[in-house]
C-alpha cells in the first residue's frame, strides 16, 4: 500500500519530468532525488525510481545496484507498475554511485538501449559538524602597550569525513561598537582590532562550526577585554643575600607594563640548582602591584634559581635568576665512616677514617676536629684535620681522610668528629668500632639487582633493640662510597654515581647507637657487558703423551666487564676439533686422550650473560713417548738380562758337578793304573831313551841317538803304513818298549792337558806287547818268549789325541820341541799311550828295537817310579 509521502515523491517526479522535457525523452528512467545528496553516516537512505514514455519494461524489471553490489530485493517496495523505491543503510565512509536499472528480459529494445535504462545518484556521506570547545582569546604585549591582534583557539568535537568538509567562524564582538567575523578550516584564527585594544570594554566570543549536515555554535564568553591580556615577564630580576639573613634573601624585579593598564599579580618560585622540584610562595603571601619580596626557609651557602611573574589577564611567562645564600654555622653532623684492612702477620687491623661534609653545612668545610677514645678515657685533647678547598664538580660530597692508625684486634675504640665553617662548629659524630670477633649481628637475606639504571637493595633487619640506622657501602677497587639509611628501610636503591660494566662490592651495616654491626655483602654490577680481552693461556707443565694441562689467568676485573659465568676451551689436532665447558671458578684444565706426537693449537673464551671474548691461541706438541716410558723399557730389558744371568749362575752352582766333569774331565793318574802289573813273567823296564828307533816318538831323549837317522835305519825294519806312523809322531807312549802304541797326548804339560782332556768315561784297557827277537843285533833274552799280550783294567777316560789320531800329525813339530825338555815320568806314560793304542787296533805283530834286558827293567821301573811321583804332585792342580 502505497504511503501519502510516496504518494508525494511520484507527484514530484512528475511534475520534475514536465520540467526536463528534453531529458525524458532520451532516458526511461528517473530518480528522486535526482541531484548529489550528503548523508549522515549510520542513518538511513530513501531513492524511488521511475519509469516514463515506455512499455518496454516495468516496475518488476527494475533493480538497484550500490557501486558495484546489487542491493537485495528485500529493500525494494514497488510503489505501481512503474514506480519502486529503495531504503538503503549509510555505513562506510566513502562516497557511493546508487543507480536504478532495468533488465533486459527478452525486449530487443532495451537490450539496444541500456544506457537509457539506468538512471543514479551520487551519495557523499558524513557527519555533522560537532560543538567547539575549550575557546580561548589572547591579547599579547607588544613593547609597552598591548596588540590590537586577538588571536583565538578551540579545540574540535566529533570526525570528520573529507566529502563532508567542517569549516569554523570565529564571531567577536565588541558590545555596542563593532563584529568581528572571521572563518577557517582549522582551529585557530585572529581578529584585528580598529585603532587600539579596547581595554576596560565587554567582548563576547563565540565559534560557529557548519558543514552539509549542518552548523552548531560554541559556548559565548563575554569578559572585559583585559582578561585577555598576557603581558611580558617582568625584568631585572635581583635577589640579594644578606649575611645576617642567610635563608631570607632579598628578591627585586621590575613591572612589565605601566599600571594604568590594570594592576598586576605575582607567583614567585624557587629551587636548588640541578633539583626538578619547585617550591611556590603561597599566593596569599604576595600582595598585587609590588617590586620586591622577602623569600623565606632557604637553606644557607646553596645555589638557587629563583623565578617570577606577572598577571593581567593571563600569566605571562617566567623569568628569572640563580643565586646563592650566605654562611651559617653547620646544623647537622659530619657523616663519618671508616675503611679497616687487616695486617698480615699481625694481630692488628689498619683503620682509615673517612668524613663528608655534613649535609646541612651551610658554608664550606675548613676543618674537622677528632678524638679518639679508648673505652673510658675521656681526657684526650683534640686534633684538627685541615680540609683542602676543592669541591666535587658532580654534585656529590668530597670524602676527607680524618686519620689512618693501626688498631690492635681486641681493642676497641671511639672517634668523635666535629666540622667547622667560617661561621661555627658542627653538632659531635661518633663512630664506635667494637673488638675484632665481638661485633653485632648483620642484616639477613640481602638481595642485589639491577633495574631502571639503578642498583636496588633489600635486605631482612637482624635482631637488635637498639638498631638506630643502616650504612650502605659500595667499593670498586680504590674507590669507597656510602650511604644512611632509615632503620625502618627494608628496600632502597643506591644514590651515587655509579659506573656500567664496573663490579661493586656492596654491603649494608647495620648500626647500633654508634656501634658498627657485621656487613652483609654482595657483588653487583650497574651494568653487564662482554669482557674486553680474553684470558692468558698457558701450559702448567710440559706436555705428556695423551694428556696436557692447560692453565689460564683470570681476565682482570677492570676488563671483564660482568660475572664470568664460565669458560670454554677450544683445542684443535689432526683435523678435529673440541670444546670443553668448565665453571668459572677453574683456572685449568687438564686435556686427555690426546694424540702423541701431534701439534695442538688452543684458546679459551670467557662468558658473561651478555657475550664472550677469546683469548689469544697457544700451541703445543705431545710427546712420542710417555714420560718414564724409555726408562722403563730399559729397565725392564736391564732386569730381564739380570734374571737370566741370576738363573745362569745359579743354575751353574746347581749343575756344577756336571759341568765340572763335562768342562774339566779328571787326568789319568799312572799312578792308580795296573799297567805296573801286567805280566809277572815280563816285568817292565825302563825303555832308554837313546835305545829309541822310532823317530816319530819325538818326545824321548835324543841325546845320543837323533831322530831322524834313527827313522832311516829303521825303516826297513818297520812294516807300519805311512800314515800311521806319521800319526805316531803326535802321541807319547806309557810303555817305552812299544813302536806303536796308541798315540795319547802328554800329561806333563800342566798347562794344556786340563784344556783338552777327553770327556768319554768308558773303560781303557792299556796293554803292551813283547817282542821275542832282538833288535839291532842285540841278543835276545836267553829263554825266548811268544809275545805277550797284556791288558789293565783302568777307569781313567781316553785323551783327545786317542779319539782323534789325525790330529797328531798337526801337533807334531810343536810337541817334538817340546816333549824333549820333559822328565822321565812323562816318557813313561807317552810309551804306555802307544801300547793301548797297538792293543786297540788289533796289531798282532811288530818289529820291535830290542833292548838290553836288565837296561829295559831298569828304565821301566825308573820311568813307574818317576810317573808315579809326577802324577802324585798333578793331583794338586786338578780342577775341582
């Protein structure tokens, strides 16, 4: 159903189609409104939309479209059938094309003619424009008379969009005189008075803010014209320290403006040099229209800046001056301390005391004047500490040394110190310092960090009902500093000036009525960094095999720059690399399982929580061998050649009765053999030697018959093979009587016989053989004989020469020479030798050289007796 307001917006349509004639018939399609339209953001919006001069469509085919979003068919209403509206929300910011077109259906006519089919309008959108506020006027001094410019701000309420534009009007108007209108974009603008500023007169000022949606005004102010004068701050500020009023001085200024523009009130304000704190003068305290005042509580011998200004309207702007007050005698006492260090060696402590100046000094410090008491020993005159002049350039106190003393352990003492000015004499300070070992409790649980570019404490008081206050101490290196604290603190932050990267030992001492108490201590720093350098690194001893141990000095702590929180060691060999971590508390480091014979190259960084540095790099080389390791193997090839000639020796000892008879095989003793008795039909005789035919047999006296013509008359007569009577020529025989007896070697050469004595120990048997024919011609024994063989049993071992005849032939000539210098007793034997040797072969028969009988038997019984002699006294040199 249609409305009556609809009703109205098709009646316009009509009546704006009769109007643009020429445009209706080009274009199908109509809106209303036709014309741009600015819309308040977040309200809504109503287009109807009409078709004329066709049938082509209706109003089912129509629809709208919002830029490029089709609006939903939901907010149509169809008004006839060629008439439908729209009611669309304002919500964005931008500005919006609203456009009604038809569709094309199967009309061949509107599919030729969409552009007359379409039909928009133009939407800015907005807000209206909001109330000004906080509107202000000011009328500035210039030289001596105020400006005819008057200058006005506010401030803007509500936004603003830029299609809808908020402009302002700054409305002045002198009552009953003259308007002064002005507009603007912004928020501030001017009007410029006629002839002058109208002083004593009534000025109402209000803003106007408008824009498409609408306009609204300020609040009107209507004040005399004066109240908006600012004048200049007044002038040559002097403020004038009197010595008799050192915390009153004397302020003076000059007025800016003559007064018949209006009389003029002051606020006046002071503070100490450096302090952001100001200190007003209560505004009751300061009449209108004046040029000088008394400040008042002002502390003696301090700077100040001290400001004033004026007001007609507004407050101008300050100005002012620095001064300082006068003397006045000290009012608070010397802040006195003390640094003690102890005595190596000594039972004794060095106290250094320490003073600032007291905080109230009012003045400067010239002098300090001390005693030092022992227990109740008041009768001590005082000493007076001289105090140079200079003064610390940062503000903080200067720190006076008062005295420097030893101080035993046990023995306790107090100082009392009073500070001097030019004016007076400071109240007494005292500082008590108990025995060593007898001091009083200190604070508990205390805690030191770093926030906000200070360092903070908190600590836990002790137990004591008589803690007056607390100390705070911090130290780095030389420099000593300090602190009081409230006892009833629990929480503070130091107020020196303290260092980034800089370590600081500090400690809170809690005071009993003078006494010190034990310090509690920590280490803090203002500021953490990474070190500077890194450390030393150094090899402790010379490099082992597998191992080496690494040593390092500590980075010092000036250049360390924060806590070491540890150290890691780098080493490189044979193309590896490895890193080891240790805590920051080793200062070494043994490396293990090191290659020998292998150069290493080594560093070491050193850590803090905000970086690390590294040190320079050391090299080394392992060793080939172990240290000890040669020295034991000798020692150990030295104790083995040891124990195999320990176990020779002692197996020599054990086995010393075979080595004995294997080494040293005992001599045939002539004397214990039963050659002596062989027969009793044939005793033996001595065989002369000159008697001897055998030239071979070299050993017997040739003194009448030679040997060698001796051999050419025999040689026929002997039918022995060369070889074996040559082999005669190396033996001796026992049995002189023999040609060919067993070659055997002679046991009167003491010193050979031993060496080469045969090591068989089977049974000889010695035999001789008897010739039944002469010899030579001599005549035979009247009762001939068969010859005999005769044996003897002997248990004596066979000689060398028995086993090996051969050798006889080598030896021949050495012992022809010297078997010739020999006694009969060897002769002896050499005969009995050649015998055994005839009786071992099997010799049946020889050609003998026949002896005289009776010259035989003595030279055989001659020979026993002399071989038994002989052998008796060889018996001595045996080796047992």
């Amino acid at each position: 159903m249609v409305s009556a307001g609809e009703m109205l917006v098709l009646a316009g349509l009509v009546l704006a189609v009769a109007a643009t004639r020429g445009f209706s018939q080009t274009n199908h399609l109509v809106t209303a409104p036709q014309t741009t339209q600015f819309l308040e953001i977040g309200s809504n919006f109503k287009a109807t939309c009409m078709i004329i001069n066709t049938t082509e469509v209706t109003a089912d085919d129509l629809y709208w479209k919002l830029s490029k979003t089709t609006v939903s068919k939901e907010l149509y209403t169809k008004l006839n059938e060629s008439a439908i509206s729209v009611t669309i929300p304002v919500t964005s910011g931008q500005s919006e094309w609203l456009l009604c077109r038809a569709e094309k259906g199967n009309s061949a006519y509107v599919s030729l003619n969409t552009g007359k089919f379409m039909y928009g309008v133009l939407l800015k959108k907005g807000y209206p424009p909001g109330k000004p506020e906080n509107v202000s006027c000011v009328a500035v001094q210039e030289k001596t008379t105020i400006s005819r410019i008057f200058r006005c701000d506010w401030a803007t309420v509500g936004r603003q969009t830029s299609d809808v534009p908020t402009k302002y009007t700054l409305n002045v108007v002198v009552i009953h005189i003259r308007n002064y209108s002005v507009s603007t974009e912004g928020t501030h603008t001017q009007v410029e008075f006629v002839d002058t500023y109208p002083h004593f007169m009534n000025l109402e000022i209000w803003v106007e803010a408008h824009n498409m949606l609408g306009k609204i005004e300020s609040e009107h102010i209507t004040q005399d014209a004066n109240s908006f004068v600012k004048t200049n701050p007044p002038s040559d500020i002097k403020v004038i320290s009197e010595k008799y009023f050192p915390t009153s001085p004397l302020m003076n200024w000059t007025q800016p403006i003559d007064k018949s523009y209006g009389k003029l009130k002051y606020e006046i304000r002071f503070c100490t040099i450096g302090s952001p704190n100001w200190t007003y003068v209560p505004k009751g305290d300061i009449a209108t229209d004046i040029q000088s005042f008394r400040l008042q509580s002002l502390q003696p011998y301090t700077e100040y800046i001290t400001q004033v200004r004026s007001q007609l309207g507004h407050w101008s702007d300050w100005s002012g001056t620095t001064m300082k007050t006068a003397e006045d005698r000290p009012t608070s006492k010397p802040d006195v301390w003390r640094i003690i260090a102890e005595v190596d060696g000594k039972n004794e402590r060095r106290v250094q005391f320490i003073s600032k100046d007291p905080v109230f000094a009012n003045g400067r410090i010239i002098t300090f004047d001390i005693k030092i008491q022992e227990q109740k020993n008041d009768n001590l005159q005082w000493d007076t500490i001289l105090v140079n002049g200079s003064e610390s350039s940062d503000g903080q106190r200067v720190i006076t040394v008062l005295k420097d003393m030893l101080l035993a352990d046990l023995r306790p003492v107090r100082l009392c110190v009073t500070a001097n000015n030019s004016v007076g004499t400071s109240p007494m300070a005292s500082l008590f310092i108990s025995a060593k070992g007898h001091e009083d409790p200190p604070v508990k649980g205390l805690k030191v960090w770093s926030a906000e570019g200070k360092l903070w404490l908190q600590w836990t008081p002790p137990n004591g009902p008589d803690l007056s206050e607390y100390v705070v101490e911090w130290v780095s290196g030389d420099q000593t500093d300090w602190q009081r604290e409230n006892k009833n603190t629990r929480l503070t932050a130091i107020k020196g000036n303290l260092e980034g990267f800089v370590r600081y030992t500090v400690s809170v001492y809690s005071i009993y009525s003078g006494r010190i108490g034990k310090p509690a201590s920590k280490e803090a720093y203002l500021k953490e960094g990474a070190p500077l350098e890194g450390p030393v690194v150094r090899l402790n001893d010379k490099p082992g095999r597998n191992e080496a141990e690494l040593g390092w000095v500590e980075i010092p702590l000036h250049r360390q720059r924060g806590f070491i929180v540890n150290y890691t060691i780098n080493y490189t060999g044979g193309g590896e690399t490895h890193e080891i971590t240790v805590p920051s508390n080793t200062i070494s480091y043994t490396l293990k399982s090191l290659s020998s014979n292998t150069k290493y190259d080594t560093w070491i960084n050193a850590s803090t929580v905000r970086g690390s540095a590294q040190s320079s790099t050391h090299s080394f080389t392992t060793l080939k061998y172990a240290p000890g390791e040669v020295e034991s193997i000798v020692v150990g090839v030295c104790l083995g050649f040891m124990f195999v000639v320990l176990m020779t020796m002692l197996l020599c000892l054990y086995k010393k009765d075979v080595i004995k008879e294997n080494l040293w095989p005992r001599i045939p003793n002539p004397g214990e053999s039963t050659i002596g008795n062989w027969s009793p039909d044939y005793p033996l005789k001595a065989e002369t030697p000159k008697e001897n035919c055998l030239s071979g047999i070299s050993v017997l006296d040739v003194d009448v018959c030679d040997g060698k013509s001796m051999f050419e008359e025999d040689k026929a007569c002997l039918p022995l093979k060369k070889d074996k009577y040559l082999s005669e020529e190396h033996s001796s025989g026992i049995g002189g009587s023999s040609c060919m007896s067993s070659p055997r070697q002679s046991v009167s050469d003491s010193d050979e016989g031993s060496d080469m004595a045969d090591t068989t120990a089977s049974t000889v048997q010695y035999s001789s053989v008897v010739a039944s024919n002469g010899y030579k011609g001599q005549t035979p024994n009247p009762h001939p004989q068969q010859a005999v063989f005769s044996r003897s049993e002997s248990t004596q071992p066979l000689l060398d020469s028995e086993e090996n005849p051969d050798m006889m032939i080598q030896e021949s000539s050495r012992q022809s020479q010297h078997f010739k210098q020999e006694n009969p007793a060897e002769i002896h034997l050499l005969e009995m030798d050649q015998q055994q040797q005839q009786q071992e072969e099997g010799v049946e028969s020889l050609d003998f050289c026949p002896l005289d009988e009776e010259s035989e038997q003595t030279k055989s019984s001659e020979g026993q007796s002399a071989a038994s002699s002989y052998m008796s006294q060889r018996e001595g040199y045996r080796p047992q």
